[in-house]
C-alpha cells in the first residue's frame, strides 16, 4: 500500500524548506507527495514532489484549505493511505 503525502501551503516558503528538509530525513519516505500551491508568489517546487497550481481567485475565502484538499482530492489517483503534511 502507498504512503502519500499532501501538503497545502501558500506563500509560506520558509515552512515549506523546513517541512522539505524534515521530510527528507525521515526513515520511512513517502511513495508520492503531493504540494499544493495557492499562493500569490508561487512557491519553488521541491524536486522529489508532485507540484500542484492552483491559481488563487477573486472569490477564494480567507482560509483555503478546503479548496486546496478538493483540488488534490481530484488529482490523487493512487490508492494508498493519505497524510497531510504540514
């Protein structure tokens, strides 16, 4: 069974080098990972990642993260067991 990981972020690109650097020393390494970005600025992809753009909108709510999940939820097509990693 895959491990996939899913990560929604948005110009937060110190967390995200954090969160890539902790990832990278994990023992057990996720089978895909998955980011999500929304940011005004987007963010530098991480090279082992599947790098998703969502375009931010005019009409997108304060907190995006719902819309970030919905937007993963219709690109993952792997079976396997879903982290989110933040």
């Amino acid at each position: 069974m895959e491990i996939i990981g899913l990560t929604c972020t948005g110009d937060r690109p110190v967390c995200l080098n954090l969160l890539e650097k902790w990832m990278n020393n994990q023992t057990r390494k996720l089978d895909k990972w998955y980011v999500i970005d929304d940011g005004q600025k987007e963010s530098v992809p991480i090279d082992w990642t599947i790098h998703l753009r969502r375009k931010p909108m005019k009409t997108d709510p304060k907190h995006t993260l719902n819309a970030n999940i919905k937007f993963a939820l219709s690109h993952i097509k792997e079976e396997g067991v879903l982290l989110f990693i933040e």
